[in-house]
C-alpha cells in the first residue's frame, strides 16, 4: 500500500518487544540523530533523492498502547511509514504484537523495505531464536503467516559479537537512505575525526569552567531520567505485557503491585506539568487500575481512578481538540465514569456519561466513518444507551438503539480478518437486541439473537480456547438460551443449558476466583437453574442452587455494598426465588418475609415490582389473606410496565382480579408469539 500522497509521515516504524525498550529508544534516537554526509545528500540514488535526515521514527509502544489486535492507530502508523525496522531478539521473536505488526506491513506495503536490527538470541537456533516467524516465512494477502519459509534475513547486527552499535546503525541507514555502506563508513569515519578534534581543542579551554557545572548537570539529567523511565517502563509494562496476561486469561494477581505503584507515582503529578504523552500514559494507567478496582468489587477505588484519568484525558482533549485520539481517549474515560455510575444505582449520572460518551463517538465517526474502531465507538455508544433505556422499562427505544449497535459492530468487522475481540463484541450486541426483543414479545427473533450468539463464541473458542472473555460471555448466553427455552416450555432443554452455563463459568472461576465479574455470572445462573427447576419440581436440587448463591451473593455485597446491581438487582432475584421455592415447598409463610424484602428493593412501575407483587399475593392467598392478596394484585396490575414481557404475569393478574375476558384476550396474544411456560399453560 503506497503513501496516498507520495510521501511518507515517518520515516520508519520500529517494531519491538517491551523487554527491549532500551533497544527501541537507542535506535530511534540514533537514526533520528543521524546526519546524511553533506556531500551525499540530494544525490539520486535507488529510492530516489538521498535525504537529510531520517527522521521522524515510529516507536509504537511510546506512542500507543498495544491491544488484542494492532488497532487503527498503528495500522495508520504502519501504512505512513517507510520502512519497518524489527528488533530482533529471542523475546521479540516470540511476541504475537511485533509478528502481526511484520505481518501487517508485508501484506499492506512493501515486504523489501523489512529491516532487521538483531539485538539477541540467535537465528536459525530452536531454542533461542531471534527472528519473529513473520519475518522468516512469507504472508499472504490477508496478513497470515504461512508456512513457507523464506531465505533468511540479512540484517544489522548490534551486538559486541557482530557489527557492534555503529556499523549497525549506519548497515540501517544506508538501506534507508538507499547508498551504499562503505560510502558512509568512510564518510562517518572522517566526520569523527574532525568533530573529535574540535571538540578536544574546545574542552580544553572550558574544562575548568564546566567542570562544576557539569556535575550538576549530569546529576539532574539522571534523576530526572530515572523519574522519566519509571514512567515510562510502568505504564508501558502495564498496557502491553501485564494487560496481556490479565485479559486472555483472566488473571488479576499480575496487577495488584503495578496499579498500587501508578496511582502512588501519578498522585505526585501536576497535570498542568505533563505533556501531551505523559497526560496519556497518566490516563491509560488509571483507566486499568480502575478496571482492575470494579473486578475486584472495589467501585469506589474503580471510580477515583476512572475520574482522574478523565481529568487527564479532558486537558488532552482541550490542548488538542480536533485530535481524533484525543477524543478516543477521553470517551473511553467518560464511558468507564458512567459504568460505575450504571453499577451504583446513579442513573441520572450515568446517562449523562453515556450521552457524552456518544457525542464524542460520533465525532470520531464524522472524522471517518469507515473507521473500524470509530465504528465499534458508536457500537459501544449505541449500546450504552440501549442499556439506560433498558434499566428504565422504556424498552421501545432500546431496541433500535441495540439494532444500530449491532449493525455497527457487523460494519467495524466486515471485509477484515477474524478478530476474536471483535467477534465477541458483535456477540455481545446481539445478545442486547435479544434482550430488547424478547421484552417486547419477539420471542423468535430473540431466540435466533441468542443462539447466534452461542455459535460465535464457540468459533472464537474453536480457535482459542483459553479465551476467557468469550467463556464468559458464552456462560451468560447460556443463560438467555435457557430463558426462552423455559418460555417455549422446553424445560428439558433449559436445564441442558443451564448445566453447560454453569460448567464453562465455573471453569472460569477456578482460574480466578476473586473476579467479581465472574462471580455475578454464577449467581445469574445458579438463580436461573434454580428457578427451571422449581418448575421441574426438583425442589430439593433447586434448595441447594439457591442457598449456594445466596452465599456467595452475600460475599459480593459485603465486599462492595456500594454496588446497587448486586444490592438491589440479583439481591431481589435471589429473594423472589427463594420465596417462590418456600411457596412450591408448602412454606408460605417463610416466603411471606423473603417477598416482603424484595418488594423494598424495586421501583415503582417495574417489571421486577410486577413479578414481587403477584407472588406476593399466591402467598397472602396461600395463607388465607384474601383480601391482603387483591390489594396487592391490584397494586401490581396498576404498576405493570407496558412492554409486552410482562403479558404473562398481567394475564394471571387479570384472572386473579376476576378480570376473565380481559385475561382471555391477552392469552390469545401469547399463544400467537409462542408463548409456552409451564407456569402460564397451568395457570390456562
């Protein structure tokens, strides 16, 4: 892929593993220091006029941070330079970033303009290699390595055993300058000469005068580096290797030592003092800490950093407004602000975070609207708000917003290689449009919405199965899938899905058993299964389900009570469970205190005030309170939400309040949608 304007923003791009940071900061600084011989420049040789300088050099790790994939930032990086230098060493020869970014550049641009600096290891040796397989073997169109070897590399050799620092640095210049080696040697070896007895003839005139200074100099010029690759080796070390560890697998330990050093380090900053890279280093480093706080049930920690990262990135964004990092950068800090708010019960905050969010996104989007990553911003934007509407019962307008969320995922993913991350967003939104589907009686289309998104878990999983993330969202899904199996009477089938569910999280678990995200799954489906089972009348199997989360839910609140999800929302689920067990069990008065709790717990006008009402009065019935019963099934028929997902309880309502044709109506609608519950087609 040439420059679109016959011309390139970087000179090149370096390409390196994070154990050889020094490495990369060394070559960049001694190319981009690089003056071409006078003599030589203008010259036109194979790549054209030689000129100047080589400068500016693209050093991916300081300028982003790596991801799952490349990412549009560094494809743009990679397609804007030059050449690509690689270095090479036994650790970057085993990194996946530093193979695809080799990968990338040889399918997108010139594979002849691969240079390769070795720093460590040792070609061709098995066990300590030091080129990436991307290097060695030829790639195809799509950017995947193949296994057809190539003739072996020449590159520049820094080591003591090879060329050494300087004849390497000039083999790389040479190519990029396009003269030949000797030409520079000789050339360089007579500028040193002369530089070196000028500077010998200065220095003895001035030693006596510098000599203090010079002390003082230098001592400042090492804190201050010190302070600058504590930064830098910290952040860096959190956003690539750690953050690498932490996502694919699940694992939280890794972290614990580096956010508590990041947040220590960047307290001591002014932000007015930072400059743009450092401000996002800052925020990037407490975007993770943050995240690393909510998985571990600490919301308030996890808010504190998600609000100072804002802080960063907002000065960012004011000093570089039309920047469209910038304004990725600070979306993302706005989104996390709003999803602790979401977690804590703040809606009106949230909202307000989730509104920002999408402004911003669809300004990355009238940047470049055919942006993958833009595209899955107004994804994630879209979803944001589906998820507001959702939590408000205004399920009409979270539907399209889930639609328009999908559709953009789709979008950001179509004609580009298989992206596992991506797959798993795009799942992710399909299970939101079936959430808003089923809600609004579209019981087939959120059957299809759910099963599809099984399957593409399960691809992503066939091709990586220690994908963490996606055994997660496949539990979850398992979930859904059992939901609307249940609602389509297939009690059999649910408790299949219900046992796979729970097998995959509790997989998971094993890995890592403080990860709160993981432990709402199992309650999700520990209160699922136990409520199919109910219906089963396996009431002994479904007592056990219910008293194991109950425990473990009681862990989650204790940890983080702050949290409302836990506290009010799977806190009620667990409740109206355990009172509908006590009243399948005979035990009716037991459930009269469980249903009385959960009703505290819920808002006016809701489905879960509905469902806590109408059980609550089976129960007042069950122990002879006729008329404690009809208030409250007249309460709960007068606070019914209007989307068609509360059309089964409505309809027992109805029949309780002596309402029978009103009821029959309304049965005729759910016969048509499919509807089949065992509790609805007794209640028939």
């Amino acid at each position: 892929m040439s420059d679109p304007g016959g011309t390139f923003r970087y000179k090149a791009f370096i390409s390196y593993s994070w154990a050889d940071a020094k490495w990369g900061k060394w070559l960049q600084h001694g190319l981009e220091t690089y003056r071409t011989p006078r003599a030589l420049v203008g010259e036109e040789r194979a790549l054209g006029p030689v000129p100047a300088r080589l400068h500016p050099l693209f050093k991916d790790r300081e300028e982003e941070a790596a991801g799952s994939s490349i990412g549009a930032a560094v494809e743009a990086a990679l397609a804007s330079s030059e050449f690509l230098i690689v270095i090479c060493s036994a650790t970057s020869a085993k990194s996946k970033w530093v193979n695809r970014e080799i990968a990338w550049f040889k399918a997108h641009r010139d594979p002849a303009k691969v240079l390769a600096l070795i720093v460590g290891g040792e070609p061709g040796d098995p066990d300590n290699e030091c080129f990436p397989r991307a290097l060695t073997h030829l790639v195809d169109a799509e950017g995947n390595v193949t296994d057809t070897p190539l003739d072996t590399p020449l590159a520049a050799d820094a080591r003591e055993s090879g060329d050494g620092k300087r004849i390497a640095r000039l083999k790389l210049a040479a190519a990029m300058l396009g003269v030949g080696l000797d030409e520079l040697v000789r050339r360089d070896e007579r500028r040193r000469t002369l530089r070196t007895r000028a500077v010998v003839a200065a220095s003895l005139s001035l030693t006596a005068v510098m000599a203090t200074l010079t002390w003082f100099a230098v001592e400042a010029r090492k804190e201050a580096e010190f302070q600058r690759n504590q930064a830098d080796g910290l952040v860096e070390f959190m956003l690539t290797d750690l953050r690498a560890k932490l996502e694919p697998v699940g694992r939280l330990d890794a972290l614990d030592v580096v956010g508590t050093r990041a947040l220590d380090y960047y307290a001591k900053q002014k932000l007015a003092d930072l400059d743009a890279d450092a401000l996002g280093r800052r925020a990037r480093a407490l975007l993770l800490v943050g995240e690393l706080s909510n998985l571990r049930g600490d919301s308030g920690e996890a808010l504190k950093a998600f609000t100072e990262a804002a802080a960063s990135t907002a000065e960012q964004l004011a000093r570089d407004p039309d920047n469209p990092q910038r304004i990725y950068d600070h979306a993302q800090s706005v989104f996390w602000v709003g999803y602790i708010a979401y977690n804590r019960g703040e809606l009106k905050n949230a909202e307000a975070q989730y509104r920002e969010y999408k402004r911003l996104a669809d300004a990355l989007l009238a940047i470049d609207p055919k942006n993958p990553e833009w595209q899955m911003e107004s994804s994630y934007a879209e979803s944001n708000l589906g998820v507001m509407f959702d939590a408000q019962g205004r399920i009409a307008e979270a539907e399209p917003a889930f639609a328009n969320s999908l559709r953009m995922a789709e979008a950001s993913a179509k004609g580009r290689a298989f992206d596992a991350d991506r797959q798993v967003e795009i799942g992710n939104a399909a299970n939101w449009l079936g959430v808003a589907k089923e809600k609004l009686g579209k019981l087939a289309e959120a059957r299809a919405l759910h099963a599809r998104e099984i399957a593409i878990y399960e691809e992503v999983l066939r091709r990586d199965p220690a994908n963490a993330v996606a055994q997660n969202r496949l539990a979850v899904a398992l979930q859904f899938l059992a939901r609307a199996q249940l609602q389509s009477g297939e009690i059999d089938a649910a408790l299949r899905s219900h046992d796979r569910g729970v097998a995959v999280n509790a997989a998971l678990r094993r890995i890592e058993p403080d990860n709160t995200e993981w432990q709402q799954t199992e309650v999700g489906g520990l209160l699922d299964k136990a409520t199919t089972l109910i219906y089963a009348k396996r009431l002994a199997e479904s007592r056990t389900l219910l008293e194991n989360a109950t425990a473990l839910l009681g862990r989650m609140i204790a940890r983080d009570p702050d949290n409302a999800e836990w506290s009010k929302g799977v806190r009620h689920r667990l409740l109206v469970s355990r009172a509908r067990l006590a009243l399948a069990s005979g035990q009716a008065s037991e459930g009269r205190g469980l249903i009385r709790e959960a009703i505290v717990l819920t808002d006016r006008n809701s489905l879960d005030r509905m469902v806590a009402g109408l059980l609550a009065g089976e129960i007042e019935a069950r122990l002879g309170a006729s008329q404690a019963a009809q208030a409250l099934w007249a309460d709960a028929l007068a606070g019914a939400p209007a989307f068609a997902a509360a059309d089964d309880e409505r309809f027992v309502l109805l029949k309780r309040l002596g309402r029978g044709g009103e009821a029959s109506q309304l049965a005729a609608a759910l016969d048509r949608r499919g509807y089949r519950h065992p509790a609805y087609l007794r209640e028939k």
